[in-house]
C-alpha cells in the first residue's frame, strides 16, 4: 500500500490595497510573523494603481505559488481578486479560499487614482471566502460590504466599530482575523 503524498503547504498571498499596507497594519504584521507562510504580492506602483497591472501581478503570484492558495485581501486588495476572477475565472482553481477584509467601495469614491477599478465586479467566486466589514469603515457601508459578500457567495462578518480594518484601527496582529483565517481554512478543499 502506497503513502499518501504529503500536504503540500498552503501559500497565504497576501494583497493590501491602494497605497499598501504599513509596518503596523495586520497584513505586514502576518507576513513577518510567518515568512515561509504568508507572502506580500508587491505591486509596482501602490499609489497610481492600474486594475490591469495589479490584476496580472496577482495571476503571476498565484501561478508561481508553490501549493494551494489562500488569498489575504485588504480594501483595493479586495477590488482585485474580484477583477482577477471576473477577467478569468479558470485562473482561480489554485485558490483554495480568500479571506476579504473591507473590500472598498470603489464605485462610490471620488479618489481619481482609483476610479479606474469601477465597477466592483460582482461574479460569484469559485472558492470558498469571507468577506469581514467594521461597522463604521469609512470606504464601505456594512450594506454595501454585505451586497459584495452576496454577490461573491461569501460568509460575511461584520466587526463592529473598527473602521477600515487598516493599523488605524489599533488590531495589532488582529488576532481575530488569524481566528477568522482558520475557520476559512477549515472550510476549503484543498487546503
């Protein structure tokens, strides 16, 4: 009788949004927790953000990555997985999940470097994913954040009085969204 082949480890891609996330917000405090786990998708320029170039990053990251993929979305990060799958939906069967932490509202903001993202597609996603809201996030409504969670067949969250979920909202390394990222984890088939 032969062994099963070994778990091969999951990859967490890790996407902050419009003008990347800081050394103190929860994403860059994951990605230095655990670098062997979780990996930053650079994008080449995080304040001129171009749906087409951040979109092409993403598939490069996935395709390059070494097992199944648990994606880890921020805001703008948010906006591109749904761009990403919405352009190619083929392209997200090594996505084994995504965790979307308070996607934006780009088609309510007035930031023009941001207009080119609109409108927010809104095509289910082919992988498990939750989508988690602060009730008073100032880029999203909890019912807008709820409507994309629908849309994308998401289990949605909302965190109560946190804002954008950004270092602003003092999580440190959010040790709610490792507990959210888990229960995620839980739920996906290859991971």
């Amino acid at each position: 009788m032969t062994a099963p082949a070994p778990a091969r480890p999951v990859d967490h891609l890790v996407l902050p949004g419009y003008q990347d996330s800081g050394p103190a917000h929860w994403q860059s405090l994951w990605v230095r927790a655990e670098p062997d786990s979780f990996r930053r998708v650079e994008q080449a320029d995080w304040d001129h953000p171009q749906p087409g170039d951040w979109v092409a990053t993403l598939d490069r990251a996935v395709a390059a990555a070494r097992g199944p993929v648990i994606l880890v979305a921020h805001s703008l990060g948010c906006v591109t997985v749904a761009h990403w799958v919405a352009g190619s939906p083929a392209a997200a069967t090594r996505v084994a999940g995504a965790l979307l932490v308070a996607p934006a509202d780009i088609d309510t903001t007035e930031v023009p470097e941001l207009v080119g993202f609109r409108p927010v597609p809104l095509r289910r996603l082919p992988f498990p994913s939750t989508v988690v809201a602060g009730s008073d996030d100032p880029w999203c409504t909890p019912a807008r954040a709820q409507s994309f969670a629908t849309a994308w067949g998401a289990r949605f969250v909302e965190l109560g009085p946190y804002g954008h979920i950004n270092s602003d909202s003092g999580l440190g390394s959010w040790p709610e969204g490792r507990a959210l990222l888990a229960e995620l984890t839980a739920r996906t088939p290859q991971a």
